[in-house]
C-alpha cells in the first residue's frame, strides 16, 4: 500500500493506474477509521480494480466553534486497518496540500443543502462538495462510495455528480452499528458513559417510528410522534430535527408514501449525533 502526501504524487500514480487501463474506486473519509468506513472500502475494493482511501479532515466542513480541532486523529491504526484490507493507496495531504493560504473558489449545491444539517451547521455541504469535487479531480475514480449514515451528504454528492457530470459512478453502504444500534462514528468517543445510554435511544426511536409504519400508520406526525416518545427517555438527548422525508429528493413529507426516510439528529452534551432509517424496508 502506497501512502502518499501530495497532489502531484496521487496524480502521477493515477496517470500510471489509467495508463494500464485499472479502474479505481475512491472512499473519502476523515481517518479514524471504523468498520462502518471499512465496509466501504470493501464495496470499492469489489466494484474497483484499484481503491484509494482519503483521509483528511477538511478545515473548511468545520463552523466556527465545532470540532476541527479535537477531531480523533489515529494515523497509525487507519495505515494497519487499510493495509489489512487491501487498499492500494492511502492518500493523506496536509491541509496545506489541498488549501493554498488564499483559496477562494467552492463548489455549493443549493437545493438538498439547505436543510436540516444545513440549517445547523451552515457552509457544512459547501465544504463537503469543494473537497469532495477536489479529490475527484485528483483521483479521477471510476466509482466513489458513500456512507448511507450521512444521507443528506450522500443525496448531495450525488447531485453534484449529476450536476456537474462527473463521469462517477456513486455506491453507498448502509450503517454499519453498534450492538445496541448506535451507528458507529467517530464522534462517538466523545460520549461519556452516561450519555453512551442515552444515545442508543437514537436507533431505537427510529426502529419504533418503522414498527409503527409496518402497522399501517403513514402519517408523519404521528410517525415522529412514536419516535419522539422514545427519544423522550434520555434526559440529556436534544432533537435537533425529526423529520420524514422522500428517500430521493429529501423533501419533507406529510405522508409517508414509499420511499419514505425519518432522518434524526440530536445533541448530548457538545456531541451532535445524526442516523436515519428507510421505514419502508423491513431490517
Ligand atoms: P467520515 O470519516 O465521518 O467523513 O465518513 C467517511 C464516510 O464513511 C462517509 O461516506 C460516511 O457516510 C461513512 N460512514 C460513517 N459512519 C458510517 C457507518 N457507521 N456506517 C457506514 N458508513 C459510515
């Protein structure tokens, strides 16, 4: 596994990889690496001929106040768990390799970017889609594969392929989880004992709120209402938003008509969580 540092050494081996006609698949992650990343990296692996893991946490996804700085950085263990699993380039640029001191040009989606973590974390999607654009351009992958956890992140990067006709080919994975349901993050380790409860009620309600779909109930008040009312049992837990959405376009709805998501952040403490579940498909 080749670890490279710089934009010019990932260019020159993408131009050797393409020049013996191999198809590379790209994962795009911020490192600290778990198996909800890992199971990424096998969908590429077997969709790909070549597959490039990026780890980089990019400054400007960050609002004043969040968490760049105290991000989890685990190099050493992301290299071991890369290597073991047959990755053939680990690319980790410096942020000085990526972002010249003045850089001033973003890629923006305007219409899926607007709510929900857009309306909390505002230019959060305008700093996914500028790097996520920006490592497209360097690694120039036949296929690129997402996480299903971010949802609304995967609805836009799919727009911005279609926008602006990225020869992509964009796979997701569903979450990966915990034992008691929690989706694996790496923001989960800011969670203390107390507050790890609490946070498994965020799956939970959401397995409530499909349980009460799967009894024939469509209406999405009462829908979240179900859900609420778990959520309600951990004293700490602060619902950002709840909300049932159309699966594709992620326009709220009244009516939970196939394909229907219920998209779930909250707060515990200075940790923001976010999951979603498909409520019409069993699991
Ligand atoms: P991050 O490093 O948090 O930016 O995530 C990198 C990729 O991993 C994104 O596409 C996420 O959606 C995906 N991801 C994060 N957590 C999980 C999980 N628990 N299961 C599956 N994919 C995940």
């Amino acid at each position: 596994m080749k670890i490279l540092r710089d934009s010019h050494e990932m260019c020159a081996w993408v131009r050797e990889t393409r020049r013996t006609g191999l198809s590379i698949g790209l994962v795009p992650t911020m490192g600290n690496l778990h198996e909800g990343h890992m199971s990424l990296v096998r969908l590429s692996c077997r969709a790909a001929d070549a597959t490039v893991v990026s780890l980089f946490v990019n400054p400007i996804q960050f609002g004043p106040g969040e968490d760049f700085s105290s991000y989890p950085r685990t190099f050493d263990a992301d290299v071991e768990k890369c290597r073991a699993e047959g990755v053939d380039v680990l690319f980790a640029p410096e942020a000085g390799a990526l972002y010249e001191p003045d850089h001033s040009t973003y890629v923006e989606e305007s219409m899926l970017s607007d709510g929900f973590c857009g309306v909390f974390r505002p230019g959060h999607f305008r700093g996914v889609c500028t790097v996520v654009a920006k490592l497209f351009n360097l690694v120039q992958p036949d296929v690129a594969v997402f996480g299903e956890k971010d949802i609304q992140q995967l609805r836009v990067i799919e727009r911005m392929v279609r926008d602006l006709s990225y020869p992509i080919r964009i796979l997701s994975g569903p979450t990966v989880r915990e034992p008691d349901g929690l989706a694996l993050s790496s923001r989960n380790r800011y969670l203390s004992d107390g507050n790890r409860k609490q946070a498994a009620r965020i799956f939970a309600a959401l397995q409530q709120a499909r349980r009460t779909y799967a009894d024939g109930e469509r209406d999405a008040e009462v829908l979240c209402r179900a859900a609420a009312a778990v959520l309600s049992v951990a004293p700490d837990l602060r619902t950002e938003y709840l909300v049932v959405v159309d699966d594709r376009t992620l326009i709220t709805r009244k009516k939970a008509d196939p394909p229907a998501r219920l998209l779930l952040a909250a707060r515990l403490g200075k940790t923001r969580l976010i999951d979603n579940l498909r409520l019409d498909v069993p699991g």
